[in-house]
C-alpha cells in the first residue's frame, strides 16, 4: 500500500523509516498517472523492505520546494532520513526496481 503524506508529517516518515520512496506527483499530471499504478506494484512486492509513499505537490508546497521538485513525477529515495537516489519523469518498472535494490 501506497502512503499518503503530507508536509507535516514527511520528516517523520523518512526517518522512522529505514527506506522511504517519495512520488511527488499532481492529478492533473499525465505522466504522474502513468507511473502511480507501477508504485502500487511496487509497494506489494517491496513491501516490509521499502516504504513507499505519495506526496501531492498542489496540496503539500514546503517538501516540494526544499528539495527543488521543479518536474513530476519525481521519486525521490530516502534511506535512514537521508536523499539517496531519484528517477525523474515516467520511467519503465525495472528502472525504478534497479534504484530501490541498489539501496537494499
């Protein structure tokens, strides 16, 4: 399952967390609802190794400004409270699989 967070409560999840993904998306944004589907996905198979959450940058504007989101959608891994790694844009499946093992 997917978490929705807000900018409240983001410095939290990412580090009571040991591995967090971020999907900084928008609904009225194509790309954004191509990749959410493959997010879900992947929650199931990560599920217990990596958090995965989703962050609406029209309702949430402090997260997305500190870390520059200038594009979505923007994945941002975080690992122990720390920014690890990023895809940027729709990307295949396995480019998201290849970063979040990297990290394992």
């Amino acid at each position: 399952m997917v978490k929705e967070i807000s900018d409240s409560e983001f410095e939290q999840v990412i580090n009571e967390n040991a591995i967090v993904l971020v999907d900084f998306w928008a609904p009225w944004c194509g790309p954004c609802r191509m990749i959410g589907p493959v997010v879900e996905e992947l929650a199931n198979e990560f599920e217990g190794r990596v958090m995965m959450c989703k962050m609406n940058i029209d309702q949430n504007k402090a997260t997305p400004a500190k870390f520059g989101i200038m594009s979505i959608p923007n994945l941002l891994l975080f690992k122990d409270g720390k920014m690890v790694d990023s895809v940027l844009g729709a990307v295949p499946k396995q480019r998201i699989v290849e970063m979040l093992e990297k990290h394992l």
